[in-house]
C-alpha cells in the first residue's frame, strides 16, 4: 500500500496558465496580457495587493462548474483573478506550492468572492462562487511568466 503523504505529492502532470489578467485599478475590468513580470508585490501592472494577497489564482475547471450554478456564461475577465491555470488541482498543490516557469509561489489562503460577484454574475453569483473562487498566494520568486507556461507544484 502507498503511503498517504507519497499519494499527496502525486499528480496526473503538469498544468499550464490558460489565461492572465490585470487589473489597472481597483475597479477596472481585467486586462488580458500573454505574459507579465512578477514581482514581489505580484504582477506588474495589477493594482492588487501585496504579501500573502500578491497573486490570485482559479483553477479552469471551476469557471463552468460556477457558470453551471449561476445559469449563464462565465469567462476568466469576469472572475477578477491574474491567473487561470488548467489541467493541475490547485487545492492539492496549496500544501507545495507553485512553480510557473521561473516564478515560485506559496499558495497561502482561498481566495474568497467578493459582493462585486453578484452584480458581475446576477442572482446567487457570490453563492456560486463560494469554494470555488480560487487561491491568493505570496511570491516567493520573481520572474516572468506568459501563457502556456507550465505550472506544476514545488516538492
């Protein structure tokens, strides 16, 4: 029998970024770029915040599972987070961390829906989200990063 923690540090391969946002300020719409520097407050260009909040992150897979709950189309824009990353279960690797090309990041806490989901989503937009919104994470090295890069978790 193969022990749990050797089961915890298996994954099916590599993900990869499927999309990036940033946002220019506070409310603005996110802006898709096909790469970005990171630095240690986050992405450059983003008005986000920096420390443990530096970096969002949401899994692809999740974007229909929350179109499927709020009964509409959903895209990555209308989510709010810098990163959409497929093919890697992002709440598996949060004990490991992530590496996107250069970059590593510490995946420090969910990245909770905020009241601007229901305006953005309709009726049940926040509830939709809830438990599938996503990571926040720290950087914990800088880097560049663009689309296609692989991400995988830090063992």
């Amino acid at each position: 029998m193969i022990p749990l923690a050797e089961l915890r540090r298996r994954f099916a391969g590599p993900g990869r970024v499927d999309w990036i946002g940033l946002r220019p300020a506070r409310l603005a719409l996110p802006q898709a770029v096909t790469r970005c520097t990171v630095t240690e407050n986050g992405l450059e260009g983003d008005h986000g915040r920096c420390g443990k909040r530096a970096v969002t992150l949401i899994q692809a897979e999740h974007i229909p599972v929350i179109a499927a709950l709020c009964g509409r189309t959903v895209t990555a824009e209308m989510l709010r987070r810098n990163i959409v990353v497929s093919g890697l279960n992002l709440t598996a690797a949060r004990e490991f961390g992530l590496q996107i090309g250069e970059v590593m990041l510490e995946i420090t806490a969910p990245c909770a829906p905020c009241s601007r989901m229901e305006a953005v989503l309709g009726q049940g937009g926040y509830t939709a989200m809830r438990g599938h919104g996503g990571w926040c994470a720290r950087v914990v090295t800088t880097g560049e990063i663009e689309l296609g890069h692989r991400v995988i978790h830090r063992s």
